[in-house]
C-alpha cells in the first residue's frame, strides 16, 4: 500500500519537478476521495537551505532517517555530477532491498545510476542527457524515447512534465485508476498521454493561436461510442482539416484516433474496476463495439488482457 512518500534534495534541486511531486503526493485531497500521503520532504541537512537551479532556496524539514519505512522515495530532477553524497546513495540502496519503490523526474535518474540501482534496469531520463547517461551508466538499458518505465520498484521519467504522466501512472498502479483521475483533474492534466519523447526531440515548436483543444477533447471522452473523424472534429474546431491535425498533434502527442483508442481503453480500465458488466458490455460502453477489438487494444495499451486486469483491480464488492 502507497502511503509514506519521502522526497529526497540536494543542492540544485529543480524547482517544478519538485513541485511534480509536491502536486500529486503532497496536497490533502481526502475530501475528494484521495487517500491522504504521508509525505516527507528530506535531505542531508534538515533545516537548512538549499540552492534550487532557479537562484532561489528551499528547505527540507526532515533528514534521510525518514527513508527507513517509506514506501516510495522520489528524486527530483538536480544538476547531473560526477558524484552524489555517499549518504544518499547508501538509503537509496537500503530502501531498494528492502523492496520500496524509487521513482525519478527527469535527471533524478543520475542519483540512482550513480547508486548502481540502475544496472542492468530499463529506466528513462531527458533526452538532452541521453548520451552522458549511457556514457556514465553503459548497464543501464536507458529508452530516450518514452516519456516513462515501469521497471518494477524502480520508476525513471523523462523531462519536467513526463513526471507528472509516471507520478499518476504509479498512483493508477498501486491505488487504482478512480483515485489516479481525481488526482488528475484537481491537476487539469490528462489522466494518461499516448506518445513518448521522440516528438520533442529537436522539433521546432508548431505555430498555435494559442486555443486549445480541449472544448474537443471533452466532447471526444463524452462520447466515446461513436466515431470520429479528423473532418467533422475539425468543423467542431473551427479549422481546416490540416491544421487541426497539426495542432491535435502538437497539444496531446498523438493521433485523434490513437488518442480516442485510449481513452477508450482507459473508460474500458474504469468499468473493469468497479462494474461486474461481462467484456461484450463493457467493449459496447467504451466504443470498441466487440470484445474482440476491446481485447487487442486493452492488452497493447494496459500490457494485460482484460480478465486479468479485472481479477487484479476490481474492487466492485
């Protein structure tokens, strides 16, 4: 059970991925349905300020004592070194064998290769640093082109915001997809993105007015069993077929129809959970029309067939 979180800094700690992990895990959200975390902001030196990379300074209220019976402990993104205080390093191991989970924002991933925790692992980092990690770290099987890995007790992300997609999807994993979207609408954020990295790496930024999406995406989540196509959401957008297609690309990463295709599958995830409707209902509900095509898109979005999901995560009594 995800209850203790405890969030290690250092010197040149990165302000919004701290933030990241403030957002999800440090706020009381009881009263929407959210348990409540306790959460444990620690460093070397309790007290005392610390150097952010935005000038500024922050202070962290307990020591590394408070890693001991955490069950997760997250590493904000800092300014990559050669070397890491040995004393981190040494609670990182010690959490790691005793079997807590350790998750990373963006370069937060170097403390934990520089710990050998990653040796060996699938893990993620930005990809600005993909080439220094490989060099300092040739064991670990690094994917510059996902915005997260699930290794197990071990979750890497990628630059600033892809924290955010690996802090809900370990929320989804451990506490349930319900609690995962609360969260996520508190936030304004989407409870899961399609895409990875690749689509930042070295693109300009496309032209926008500066309209979002948004008004369209609700409209495709609410109404799910239909189809639709780039032409008519295009119409609904107020824009030609070809800049819509631009701009839906720019603003979710992704294709409409793999977009829908999720959140399909994550509708699909919800009544899994906490319906006893069979798996032809349940594909009807969520627009895949079979259970056939709910099954092929279930697996290749969630990893599991259906059935086995439901078997883990239902919690209908």
């Amino acid at each position: 059970m995800l209850q203790k979180v405890a969030v290690v800094l250092m010197e040149d700690v990165a302000v919004f991925e701290f933030g990241v992990l403030c957002e999800v895990f440090g706020i009381d959200r009881t009263d929407d349905g959210v348990p409540l975390f306790d959460f444990k902001v620690c460093s070397t030196r309790p007290g005392e300020p610390l150097q952010t990379s935005s000038h500024s300074q922050v202070v962290a209220p307990y020591g590394l004592d408070e890693l001991e019976d955490a069950d997760l402990v997250a590493l904000p993104a800092t300014t990559w070194r050669d070397a890491y205080d040995e004393r981190i390093l040494d609670a990182l191991r010690r959490a790691e064998k005793r079997g807590a989970i350790l998750l990373t924002v963006c370069s937060g991933a170097f403390v934990l290769g520089a710990a050998g925790l990653l040796d060996g692992r699938n893990c993620a980092t930005h990809w600005r640093y993909a080439k220094t990690f490989r060099d300092q770290f040739p064991d670990a099987n690094l994917d510059a082109d996902v915005l997260f890995v699930d290794d197990g007790n071990i979750i890497t992300s990628a630059g600033t915001a892809a924290g955010i997609d690996a802090c809900l999807h370990l929320v989804r994993r451990e506490l349930g997809s319900a609690v995962a979207t609360r969260i996520a609408r508190r936030m304004v954020v989407p409870p899961q993105r399609d895409g990875g990295q690749r689509q930042f790496v070295d693109v300009p930024v496309p032209e926008s007015s500066g309209e979002s999406l948004q008004p369209v995406l609700d409209y495709m989540v609410d109404n799910l069993t239909i189809e639709h196509t780039v032409p008519e959401l295009a119409r609904r957008a107020r824009m030609s077929d070809r800049t819509f297609a631009r701009r839906f690309v720019a603003e979710t990463g992704t294709t409409p129809l793999k977009w829908v295709t999720t959140q399909r599958v994550l509708h699909a995830r919800t009544l899994l959970e906490q319906t006893k409707l069979g798996i032809e209902q349940i594909a009807a509900q969520s627009g895949f029309g079979t259970a056939a095509l709910l099954r092929h898109h279930f697996r290749r979005v969630v990893g599991v067939p259906p059935q086995d999901y439901r078997r883990t995560f239902q919690t209908t009594a």
